[in-house]
C-alpha cells in the first residue's frame, strides 16, 4: 500500500523542503521505497537539499506532460538506492502543470514506491493546490510564529475541501510538524507555545524540530540530515517524526535548552 | 451562497421551457446622501471584509436619495469598481429606469429600518422576470420575524480564509473560528470556543439576533449592520465569554459569567 504525503505550510522559508528530504530519507533508510517529488516549478530547490543538482535532465512537467517515462526523469540518490527524486522544472512556470498530467504521475509513482513526498510550493496557488491534490495525508510544517500558524490554519482548511480525498467525503489525515523551535525564545515568551500552535492548529502533533545550524549545514551540502549520519537533536527528532508517520508510537520529545557552563552556573547563582 | 437553490436534476429537454420559480436572499444596499462620506463608510466596511459583497446579490435601495440618471450611473460605476454588482434596484424614481439601468425590484419581503451600510432583505425573485405588484417599504412597519429557519451547527473549527454564509438561521460553532475567518448567519451565532475571526450576525434582517461566544477576541463582531471591530472594543473583554446583541446606539458587549 503506497502512501501518497503532501508537505505543505502555506507560508514560505518554515520548512517544507528540508522536511521532504529528512522524513524521505529516514523512511528511506528502513528500506521502505521512497520518492520525493518537488512541485515548487520555476523555483525549484529540493534537488539541492537532496544533493542531486547536477543529475537533473528530465523533471516533473516533462512526465506530466507524457514527453518522457517516468523512469527517465527519476533520480536514485547514490547514498540510499531506495530514495528517488522527481524534480522540478526550473525554466517553466506553474501553469505547466496539469491536474491530469499531475494525477497521471501519482498513479504511477504510487505502482512503484511505497511512500511519495511531494513538496509543496509556498502559498495557496496552483502549485500548492495541485500538490495536495491527490495526497492521502498531510504534514503541516508550521514554525511557531502567529504569521505561519494563520496560513497553516488556511492550508488545512484547504486541505478538507480541495484535495480529491476531500471532494470524495473522504478523510484527509493533517498531522503538525512544528520546526525551527528556538526552546531559549520560547523560554522568554518571544514564540508561540506548543501548546498554543496545537490549541488553534488542532490536528495532532508529528514532531518538535529545534532550530538547528547542522539542518542549514545539511541542506546547503545537500546531504539530508537523517543521511548524514548527524547525532544532533534535530537529526534524531526528524527521525522519530518519520517513524511516528509509519504509524510507530514514539515517546514526543521536547526540544531542551542548551545551556552552556556559564549560563548554568549563573542560572543557579541568580536562583 | 447557501441561500441558493439549485434544480440541476430536473429532467432538461429542448421541447420544455424549464421554467420554475426561484426564490434567494439578496442583501439591500441604502446608499444615504452625501455619497461621497456614503461611499467613504462604505468603503470602511470593505477593507475589513474585502470579500462581503463578492459574488452577491445586491439590490440598490434608492428611496433616501434624489438623483439624476447621470449621478445614478456613476454610483453604479462606484459600486462596480468596487465588485458590488447591482442587480436591481428598489424604490427608484421612474426616470432611473430604463435600458442598461438595473431593473426596479418590487415584491421584497421583509423589511427593516436601514442601520449602517450592510442590510439585507429577503426578496423573493422570480428568475429573470418582470417586476410584480408593489409592496412599499416602510420604515416603521413591525419586523416580521425571520425566524424559523433552521439552525446550522458546525462541529468543526473554522479555518482562515473559510466563510460560513448561512442566511436563513442561526449558526452554531462546536470549535474556533479563526483569525480570517468569517462567519455570516441570518440569525443568531453561539460559538463555543474563541472566536478570533469575525462575526456577522442577523443579516437577514433580524434585530433581536444575538452572538454569542465563549472566548472573544474577535476582529469585527456586527449585527443589522452595526458594527465594532477590534480596536474599538472594551479591552476588559478580551478572552471573556461574552454576549452581543443590538441596543439603542449600536452594539452591547455583555461579559457572561
């Protein structure tokens, strides 16, 4: 049973692309068939978080639009042969795309893979909307921001009323990824609280990504966090949010502030 | 929106005239004299609810105002630019009548005393055809109550950017209405949970209708047509369970409990 996920926020830079890759290699790396598709056409970026820039020759619109196979335009990563790639083009524009030619495309990629990412472009346009089209589940990227959370409110209600699924009376399965967590912000009030996002979001929670410098490292390498063999918070929670999505149960962990040996000792000597 | 009754399943056949009545709730515009302070409030109105008007019917109650034929079609320009389209009028001098003027409307049923930019009635109209026997509008006469209707309830939250439109009753809200979203209802609306969006209550005319709503931090709550948004309201009801209804003078905001 293939698994169609569409990765969507509304509100652009919270995630979404550095998601796609993370959950598509932990999920990846069980041995699980994966492929990620990037829907964000003219502005495409998840070839380079993936690390396959240089490999790109056929793209999403050209199998869309029936000019090649989908065999040719896949993209095996070299680390993990049952991660694939399905990028998107950089010279067209969203109009490119097609509902048929898009659905045509999943129902391919559902014969061959066991889980599909595709990675939604920012905003509630054609792009965005196509993406979500014919997903089975949702994963909300929101940051905890009153800005993102407002658009991830729009997307989910989007979510129960464009996707197939949705028109078919259907239920859409929406589960929340709150990223770039500063705990220190948090501590001093200066970001929505976790229980705040889920208050007003109210879908359940995947995973609590911190914000963290190996995740920009990661993407700028082109190396996913859950492949580069990182140790850190961020890789780990990504990770337990994969499993979590494979329907494992996995204690939530929230993320903790770092201190270091002087903030420690002076934390307790102002206590 | 809802107030739309479609009969797609007759059965269609070039042989029939497939004529059949239909009846739908149009909102009553009363532009009042000066127009220009008329259109300014107006004006107001829509950068708080860009969308109020989009893709509804409305009928131009013209009986406040005296205007000649080139006046009347640049109040219809006005409204046009701003997605207001007219679909007939009411009350309107015989001279404001004629080819490419909308038709004059007679037949309304329900009426109330006009309170700020937004009243609605509920016309019946007949699809596409000729006006039929006059019932004036007056002021004064009671409010037949428009009461009756059935209830909507919503066991859901209210996302941004949705819009629940229910002309024809009240409207219940098991759930959040969101910063951005919108909840529109002929009747009463009760919410049980915060209320962040807005709330327009009693469109169809009903000026005992009432909101209600069990944690407000609303962006605009309004009822016949009056009004109070955000910033003109009461900090002290912030995040309180409240109850809004229409007094002398506009708005109430009573805290419950």
């Amino acid at each position: 049973m293939s698994k169609v996920v569409v990765v969507t926020s509304g509100k652009g830079g919270v995630g979404k692309t550095t998601t796609t890759a993370s959950l598509g290699a932990a999920l990846a790396k069980t041995g699980q068939r994966v492929c990620v598709v990037d829907f964000d056409v003219g502005l495409r970026n998840l070839d380079l978080v993936m690390g396959a820039e240089r490999r790109v020759v056929y793209d999403l619109i050209n199998v869309a639009q029936g000019d090649i196979k989908l065999s040719q335009a896949l993209i095996r990563d070299k680390r993990i042969d049952t991660l694939n790639l399905l990028a998107a083009s950089q010279t067209r524009d969203k109009d490119a795309l097609t509902e048929a030619g898009v659905e045509r495309v999943i129902g391919e990629l559902r014969g061959a893979f066991d889980w599909i990412f595709c990675d939604s472009p920012a905003g509630i346009e054609r792009g965005a909307t196509l993406a979500m089209r014919f997903a089975d589940e949702a994963v909300v990227v929101t940051n905890p921001e009153v800005s993102s959370v407002r658009d991830s409110d729009r997307i989910i209600g989007l979510l129960d009323s464009k996707t197939l699924r949705a028109e078919q009376g259907q239920r859409m399965e929406k589960q929340l990824l709150l990223t770039r967590f500063d705990p220190s912000r948090a501590t001093r009030g200066e970001m929505l609280h976790v229980d705040d996002v889920l208050d007003i979001l109210s879908i359940p929670l995947l995973g609590i990504i911190p914000e963290s410098e190996d995740i920009l490292r990661a993407s700028n390498l082109g190396a996913p966090i859950t492949l580069n063999g990182s140790t850190s918070e961020a890789a780990r929670s990504y990770e337990h949010a994969a499993r979590r999505l494979a329907g494992e149960t996995v204690p939530m962990l929230f993320p903790s502030e770092k201190k270091s040996f002087l903030n420690r000792i002076l934390g307790r000597r102002a206590a | 929106m809802n107030a739309h009754v479609s009969t797609k399943d007759h059965a269609r056949s070039p042989a029939m005239l497939n004529l059949r009545t239909h009846s739908l709730i149009a909102f009553v515009l009363q532009p009042v004299e000066p127009l220009g302070e008329w259109l300014a409030t107006l004006d107001g109105w829509l950068a708080r609810s860009p969308n109020f008007f989009a893709k509804k019917p409305i009928i131009l109650d013209l009986a406040a105002i005296d205007i000649s034929v080139r006046d009347y079609r640049d109040l219809l320009g006005q409204l046009a630019r701003r997605h207001i389209r007219v679909m007939g009028s009411e009350g309107a001098d015989p001279s404001l009548v004629g080819p490419h003027l909308p038709p004059n409307l007679t037949g309304g049923v329900n009426v109330t005393p006009p309170e700020a930019t937004a009243e609605a009635a509920a016309p019946e109209t007949p699809a596409q055809e000729a006006p039929r026997e006059s019932q004036t509008r007056t002021a004064q006469e009671p409010l037949p109550a428009p009461r009756g209707g059935q209830a909507l309830v919503i066991d859901a939250p209210v996302r941004s950017g949705q819009s629940i439109v229910h002309l024809e009753g009240d409207v219940t809200i098991i759930g959040r209405v969101a910063s951005g979203a919108e909840i529109i209802a002929g009747g009463s609306v009760h919410v049980y949970g915060a209320v962040q969006g807005r709330v327009i209550a009693g469109v169809s005319g009903d000026r005992n209708a009432r909101i209600f709503c069990t944690e407000a931090h609303a962006e605009l709550l309004c009822i016949g047509g009056a009004y109070r948004t955000a910033e003109d309201m009461d900090p002290r009801i912030e995040g309180k369970s409240v109850e809004v209804r229409l007094a002398e003078g506009g708005l109430q905001i009573r805290i419950l409990n």
